[in-house]
C-alpha cells in the first residue's frame, strides 16, 4: 500500500527549547528515526518508545505528529489485535524567512527493526571488515549494496541474498569479498520483531547500503548527539562528496528489488497505512 502523500499543517507548536537549539544549529537538518511504536486494535498509535539518545525536543515532535497516523486494524482469529512496531519517520528542519523554523514529519515505512553487531565483537568494529584493497578502487559514487534477509521470530538476521555494484570494472573477486564482509555483518547482528497480539512474528528485509570514501572532518556543528552535520575547518561548503546516487545506481537498486518510493515495501510488515500524511509543524 502506498503512502497517502498529502500533508496535516500545525501551527503554533514548536516548543522554546526546540528553537533554541535550532537557533545555534546549521541552517537545516534532516534525520531518519526509527521509533517503537503501539498500535491498538483500532489502528491507532497510543505510545511510542524513542530511543534513549533521540534529543527531548524530538521526542516530543515525534510524539506529537505520529498521533495523526492510523493503520488498518490487524486482525487474527476474527477480531483486532494491538501490534508492536518500528515505525521509521523523517524529521527534517527549514528556517523560514523570519528566523524561525518549520518542521516536516514524512512516514517512511514500518516494520521490525534490526540491529547491528554489539560493539567488542569478534573484530572490534561496529561497520562491516570491508577490504581495503577494494575501497581504495571506489570511484566519487562509491559502492552500493543490496541485502536481502530473513529475520526470525526470536530475532536472527539470515542472509539469503547480496547484490553489489561497486562501479566500473570491478573483478566478481571484489564483488564477492564485499558481499562477504555485509554478510558477517548482518549475521552477527539480530532484529526487534514486530509482535502481534504480544507475539513476535518472522519477517523478510530488503536493505540498501552506500558506501563512500569521506575526506576527515575536523569540525563538527550540532544540534543535538544523533543530529550531526560536518563542515570542514576552513568553513563553507561541505567537502565535494557524491551523496546522491547516480542513475546507473537508481537502476541497479531497482533491478536488485530495492524500492525507492517511500512506500514502506522494503520491509514486511502487519501495518497497513491507512492515513500517513506528512505532518508539517508551523512556528
């Protein structure tokens, strides 16, 4: 099911705190949040469960705009059951003309939520053992991942399928050391399930992963510790990296069965939208 892509206006309910620190912040932001969430049996969200280090002001904007948001009621046995989920949502920040700052919420998707290796794993690392040899022949674009998983109902990430582009003519040796590194990667993480009626359920994942050589950053401007944006020291622009993907990426993407709508079809979920409006949040 689609997104419904039209948007709820309110006015009047960016806290003080929140324009406070957006005052000393850079001019915008953008963030993707991954929130736990309860439904009720109406399809309605009754609670959500940040994560401890998402900043207050967030919480509260996340709390307040993800209300207007409704499912269709999951059924089981004849008749609706509460669900548990990890409702992905993008916060993103404009200043407006008048020094103040508008705030958008975009629903991306539901859906279980997974993890990564616990740090002081078997490498140390927190990222994937990418090969070195390998990084150092990524061109501006970098390399692109496509990760197919099962994920159980007691929370083990299976691999069942990984396509790479790493761009020109890359040997299938490279692709299949990259494919392996995800692979460990994955494997020594879990995933939260969704429960249905307090039951965890298995479902299926489809994840993409840049990846890109970044020159170091030696200064750093925030608005809060998971909101980061990076200048480099002298000022101005931000270095000339390639963010955006390129089309020969787009298509490798969709030939590799990764969405790029936002309609939540990379991750299977029990939640069907039936009213996920873009909330936007007036000064």
């Amino acid at each position: 099911m689609k997104t419904i892509m039209r948007s709820i206006v309110i006015a009047g309910l960016l806290s003080g705190s929140l324009s406070a620190q957006a005052a000393a912040a850079p001019k915008a932001f953008k963030h993707t949040y991954q929130v736990g969430t309860d439904v009720n049996t109406d399809g309605q969200i009754v609670q959500i469960q940040p994560d401890q280090d998402v900043p207050p002001p967030i919480v509260a904007i996340l709390d307040e705009t993800m209300k207007h948001w409704s499912f269709v009621p999951v059924q089981q046995g004849g008749k609706a059951v509460p669900v548990h989920s990890f409702i992905s949502a993008e916060v993103e920040a404009s200043e407006n003309t008048d020094g103040k700052y508008a705030i958008r919420v975009t629903y991306l998707g539901a859906g279980p939520k997974l993890l990564g290796p616990k740090k002081g794993g078997p490498d140390k690392k927190t990222g994937p053992d990418y090969p070195e040899r390998v990084l150092h022949t990524l061109g501006p674009h970098g390399a692109v991942a496509v990760s197919h998983l099962d994920l159980t109902a007691d929370g083990k990430v299976v691999v069942t399928d990984i396509q790479t582009d790493l761009g020109g003519a890359q040997s299938d040796a490279n692709k299949e050391l990259f494919a392996a590194a995800l692979k460990r990667w994955y494997e020594r993480g879990s995933a939260l399930p969704e429960t249905v009626d307090g039951q965890p359920i298995a479902a299926k994942m489809v994840t993409d992963m840049t990846i890109q050589i970044v020159a170091t950053i030696t200064q750093r401007m925030e608005l809060s510790p998971s909101m980061a944006v990076a200048y480099p020291a002298t000022g101005g622009a931000p270095p000339a990296v390639a963010n955006d993907l390129d089309e020969a990426q787009k298509a490798f993407l969709k030939q590799s069965g990764y969405s790029l709508d936002n309609d939540g079809t990379n991750s299977q979920s029990v939640l069907k939208p039936s009213m996920t409006a873009t909330v936007v949040m007036q000064p």
